[in-house]
C-alpha cells in the first residue's frame, strides 16, 4: 500500500471527491505506486455497480454483482 499521507496522495484525493471514500481508500490499498492509483481512479466506470477485479486490476462494473466473480465472459 502507498503512503496515504503523502503530498500526491492528498492532491489525488481532491481531483477525485466525487468518488466515494471507501472506493478511493480501496484503490490505495491495491495501488503499486502513486501513478497507479492515478491509472486506476481515472478508469473507474460510471455505471454501478462496481467491483475489484484483481485480474484486471481495476474496477469493473457489472450488472449483477452476484454473478461476478463466477461467472466470466472470455
């Protein structure tokens, strides 16, 4: 996990307010480095539902969140 106290991290979370805080707590914790969590906070989708997937690692939207982990389109 980055540092969440740093001057980037602090930045990163004022660009992205709109994005709910867990989901951006979240994404720190996955982030390898401080660009990464900018990668992946950039490609959040807009539609909800939403999930980590670690295969992509990013956050997917899905309709049904149920089904998202078992079942995958190739």
């Amino acid at each position: 996990m980055i540092d969440l106290n740093s001057d980037t991290v602090e930045k990163l979370r004022d660009r992205y307010r709109h994005i709910h805080p867990l989901v951006f707590h979240r994404s720190c914790e996955r982030a390898k480095s401080e660009v990464d969590l900018f990668d992946i906070l950039e490609n959040i989708p807009k539609n909800r539902p939403i999930f980590w997937s670690e295969d992509d690692h990013a956050w997917v939207h899905t309709e049904d969140l149920l089904l998202a982990k078992n079942f995958k389109l190739d």
